[in-house]
C-alpha cells in the first residue's frame, strides 16, 4: 500500500512537471504587462483547444499531487 502510493506520488509528480513546461507564457514580462498582458489575469481572454486542456490536467495533476502528499505523509508517521 505504501508503495503504490508512493509510486502515484512520483507518476503525478512528474506528469505536473511535464503540464507545467507544455504551457505557453502568459505574458512576455514588464512589456506584456504595460500593453496588456495584465488582462490575462483577470480572464477576459478565454482559452481555448490544447492551452485550455493543459490548463485543466495542470489543475488536476496539482490537486493530485496535495492530496497524494498527504496520504504519504499520514502513512510514513503511522
């Protein structure tokens, strides 16, 4: 039992890796934020196709990651 959850920890460790490195810029630094990157942040552009989906796995492969961290480290104490 302990094994197989730490093997899922490592799967999603390294699959959130991978989602995070897939994603596109957001903004190109101080530029993008003078001539309206900043509107990127409050979501008036909408997402769409692969950017959309990455977003979504990245989401739920962090969320994965949490709560497998937490079952490992309940178990390791026990």
């Amino acid at each position: 039992m302990r094994l197989t959850f730490h093997v899922l920890l490592i799967i999603a460790s390294l699959g959130l890796i991978t989602a995070v490195l897939l994603q596109k810029g957001k903004s190109a630094g101080l530029s993008g934020a003078i001539t309206g990157g900043a509107e990127h942040l409050f979501g008036k552009t909408k997402a769409r196709g692969l950017e959309l989906f990455l977003s979504r796995l990245t989401m739920g492969l962090a969320s994965a990651f949490i709560i497998l961290s937490l079952i490992v480290s309940y178990i390791v104490t026990e």
